[in-house]
C-alpha cells in the first residue's frame, strides 16, 4: 500500500499554480494543485479523461460548462467530464486541491497549452454565480506543458 500524505508540504509559486505529480503510472495521473490567491487556472479541457477533483485546503471559484462559477472549499469533491471546460480562481485565500485523471491515449506525444492568469477580484457569495472566468484573458500568459511532466 502507498501512503501520501496529501496536506503536507505543499509548493506554492510566487508567480503561476503549480501542479505537483503526487502519482503517475500506467492507469492514471494524481496531483496537487497550489494556488495562492488571485492566482487562476485559466479555462482547459482533459479530452480523453473525467477530472475528479477534491479541495483540500483554502476555498476557490470553480467553474465547468456553462461558465458559472461556484465556490467551493475543504471536501468537496467535483466531477468534469471528459472533454468539459473547466477553470479555477482562487480569489481570495490560498486553495490546495486534488485532481485525478485517467490514463489518456497517446499522452507521451500530446503537448497542451495551459493558460494562467493572476487577477484581482470582487468575492462571489458562497452559490454559483454569472461571473465568467476568462474575462480579463489579456493578462494571460501561455506557455507549452509536456503532459508527462505535470500530469
């Protein structure tokens, strides 16, 4: 039996989120995500793969289709098709979380832009809400992730 523990020794970035690879095997992918706050995921898809994510620490603004944003905090879990956009924002305090992934075809060949933005932002109560998440996609920085480096 594997034994991780999932709240200690947490990275956090000054500048981008960092996905850190706490499992990577031939059936799936296992990381934990650290946010500090007004840092964002921008809006991504896994084609190939649900997305079960499970918060751990901090509360965050989580959205998936439909562009709604929900904030969401310690133990919850969220499920995203595969295939569904989806993005986080952590607003307002830190936000660690979870995500699991299902092994995706042809992963070693395939390359994904992720999308990260830091933005300053008005609390949404504790509901879903009509804020979209990439309204202000002019800060966003881009850069190329080997999947098999951080998934």
């Amino acid at each position: 039996m594997l034994s991780i523990p999932l709240n200690d020794n947490v990275i956090f970035h000054d500048k981008d989120p960092y996905a850190e690879p706490l499992l990577v095997d031939k059936t799936g992918r296992i990381l934990r995500f650290a946010l500090k706050a007004g840092q964002t995921v921008r809006e991504h898809t896994a084609p190939h793969s649900p997305v079960y994510v499970v918060v751990l620490k901090g509360s965050g603004l989580f959205s998936g289709a439909g562009d709604l944003e929900q904030r969401c905090g310690p133990g919850t879990l969220l499920v995203f098709e595969a295939g569904e956009p989806h993005a986080i924002r952590a607003d307002t305090e830190d936000l660690t979380f979870v995500a699991f992934l299902q092994v995706a075809p042809g992963a070693q060949q395939a390359t994904w832009t992720i999308r990260v933005m830091a933005q300053a932002s008005t609390p949404i109560p504790c509901r879903s809400a009509s804020s979209p998440v990439s309204a202000t996609a002019a800060n966003a920085v881009s850069r190329p992730v080997d999947l098999l480096s951080v998934f």
